[in-house]
C-alpha cells in the first residue's frame, strides 16, 4: 500500500502561548505501529500514581522524573515525519496532566492527526467527574480512548493494542458524546 504524503502546515488557529506549555515526558516513540491504528507518534506522560504489578512502563511513575518539554518541541518532532497518521499519549498517566496534553491533542487534531489517548482510570470514572474540565477538555480532544488500569491476572497477547482484557478501546466522537466500544484493534 502506497502511503498518501499529507503536508502538514502549522494552523493559524494555534494558539501561541500554548507552544510554551510545558508537559512532562518519559520519553517518545516517533514511529510506531503498537500504540494504535497506522504509524504514531508517542509521547510518554511522566507520571502515574497506580503502580500497577508488572506495569510495561514502571520508568514512567514517578512524578518529579523524567524531563519537560513544550509542547512546540513536541509539534516540531511531529511535524517532521509526513508519515504520521496519528499521535498516542501513554504513560504515565496523561489524565495527570490533562490541561497540556488537552491542548497538544487540540493542535494534532488541527493537523489532520488522530489521537489515541492510554489511561489507567476508566471512562466512566472521567465522566463522572465532570467538573474537571481538564480531564473533559481532554476526553473531546480524543478520537480512541484506551482506559482501564493494567491487570496481571488478565494480561494477554491476543487483543491488540491492550495489556490486559480489562482494557478497552473506545472511539469518540468529535467534540465529546457517548462512547462506542470495540474490540478490534484496528478499528
């Protein structure tokens, strides 16, 4: 399959003060293909408060760790690979720092970029808590949201893009709204 080369121009509608928002890392993938659907680009959210028995990511927990970026360094990393069908926020917990991870996804979004987006708590857990508007801020910004905390009893190798059968992957739609789940990994 021949990939479609988009050129991707910074929108006017960015906002300039939110480049200089910092978000605090763990680190990135810049091409991969088991963060979600097509070729993404990965950022790592320093911070998590779960620490789950086997975690894959244990590097990411600690709330001080890691190193702060902006989030132009980070658009300037995306902006350099056409390739890019979408960008993954995992973790870490990116609800921990949801404000900046909000506005990221926001300028993705206006690149024609999907966003994925890994949590720990579970989708009904951020809907009820309705007022955070960070965390809602976020949830609307997100086209697939992968939640649930990683359980080592359920591990499992056989559903794509999930630790655990705990895990779901939902889509939502644009702009906020009920979520529809589905099990397949390419959807």
């Amino acid at each position: 399959m021949i990939k479609n080369f988009v050129h991707r121009e910074k929108m006017s509608d960015d906002k300039q003060t939110d480049h200089h928002t910092p978000i605090r890392v763990s680190g990135f993938a810049k091409e991969s293909v088991v963060d979600g659907p097509g070729i993404r680009f990965v950022i790592f959210a320093q911070g998590c408060q779960r620490a789950c028995p086997e975690c894959h990511n244990p590097q990411t927990h600690d709330l001080q760790g890691g190193m702060e970026v902006t989030i132009d360094e980070i658009l300037e990393m995306i902006d350099s690979n056409p390739l890019l069908d979408g960008v993954t926020f995992s973790g870490g917990e990116p609800f921990l720092q949801a404000k900046a991870f909000a506005k990221l996804a926001t300028h993705c979004r206006n690149r024609n970029l999907s966003v994925v987006v890994y949590t720990g708590f579970y989708y009904e857990e951020i809907l009820a808590d309705s007022d955070n508007q960070d965390w809602q801020e976020l949830l609307k910004q997100t086209n697939v949201l992968i939640d649930g905390p990683f359980e080592r009893e359920k591990r499992t190798a056989e559903i794509a893009f999930r630790g655990s059968s705990n895990q779901r992957i939902l889509h939502l739609p644009v702009g906020g709204g009920i979520a529809a789940a589905s099990d397949k990994g390419n959807s």
